[in-house]
C-alpha cells in the first residue's frame, strides 16, 4: 500500500522500484522527472561532468547554487535558499551530486543506459494509479517529458502548472499539495 512520491532522479530510482515490486505500489505522483532515456536533457548537464564539471559542482558548489535560481520562477526566500545549500556545506558533501550527474545517460551508450532501458520497458506492467504535476517552466525536464508521460499513462491525471519551473512544489504548493491530498485520501 506504497504511494511514491518522485521527483528528477527519483524518477528512475521510485519507477525502478516499483516496476521490480508493482504488487507494493497503490498509488504513484510524478513530479517533473523521468524513468526513461530522452536526449532531450539540456546540454548544460554534460558541462557538470568530466574535470571542469567536477571542479564547478564540487569546489564551488555550482550545480546546488544555480538550482536556487534556475529551477523555480517565484523567487525564492533567504531561508529556503539557505536549507536548499543545508546538506552541501562541504566539498565532501557535494561527491553525490557529483556522481549523480556521472549517472545520467546523456549519450546512448552510456553505462546506465540499459537500466533506465529496462525500466522503460516494464513501464506498461504498472497498474498503479498516477498523477502526474508538471511545472511547465522547467528548463531540464521540459514539457517534452510530460507528454512522454502521459504516453505511458494516457489515463493518469495530469495537470501542467502553466507558470511553475522544476520546482513545482515551490512555484505552485498550494495547488501541488491540494492535488496530492485528494489523491492520497
């Protein structure tokens, strides 16, 4: 009686998870992310890997700082940015980000590839019921992913925040929290 909640990465990790245990999973929200290789993703994401990417994510903590100003369209508070930054303080800290970004399969032989291949392929053997939110602003997962996922799941709800970015949670709360709340009760 699992309902999944994903976002960005957690695309693949909670698809992952429930294409490999459909039995546990009731109910599945789907927040501006995929479970499914697009080369659609921006080339901005191919510049945070490699030794300059590791520099710019892990010295200067870029990828997390530039997230505070690229991913949502209403500004974000003082204390929202400073609890955003909260878990990478560090240079340490910052070694997830980084290798998460190594993950993503920007190109089509890449190592991770075949999973996210096999996800994909077991997307039609979930029963699970989805809503899918989608803030339409987003600048990683465009509007491009949101039909894909309604390709998958034509008979899902689905709702696209005309003017939130990939934080859709931050940009349209009220309204993301009210869906959810009818979903889960």
């Amino acid at each position: 009686n699992i309902t999944l909640v994903v976002h960005d990465w957690g695309g693949a990790i909670g698809f992952g998870y429930a294409v490999n245990h459909p039995q546990n999973v009731q109910k599945i929200v789907v927040l501006n992310s995929a479970a499914f290789y697009d080369s659609a993703l921006p080339k901005r994401i191919a510049l945070c890997r490699g030794v300059l990417g590791k520099f710019l994510v892990q010295r200067l903590n870029l990828f997390a700082r530039a997230a505070l100003y690229m991913t949502t369209t209403k500004k974000l508070s003082k204390e929202s940015k400073k609890e955003y930054l909260r878990p990478y303080r560090s240079v340490a800290s910052r070694i997830g980000i980084y290798s998460f970004l190594q993950d993503i399969p920007v190109k089509p032989d890449h190592a991770t590839r075949h999973l996210l291949d096999s996800i994909e392929s077991r997307l039609p053997e979930i029963r699970s019921q989805l809503l899918i939110l989608w803030g339409k602003k987003d600048f990683c997962f465009t509007e491009h992913f949101y039909h894909r996922w309604k390709t998958f799941f034509p008979a899902a709800r689905s709702v696209l925040y005309e003017t939130a970015g990939h934080l859709v949670t931050e940009d349209a709360s009220d309204e993301v929290l009210r869906e959810i709340r009818e979903f889960v009760q």
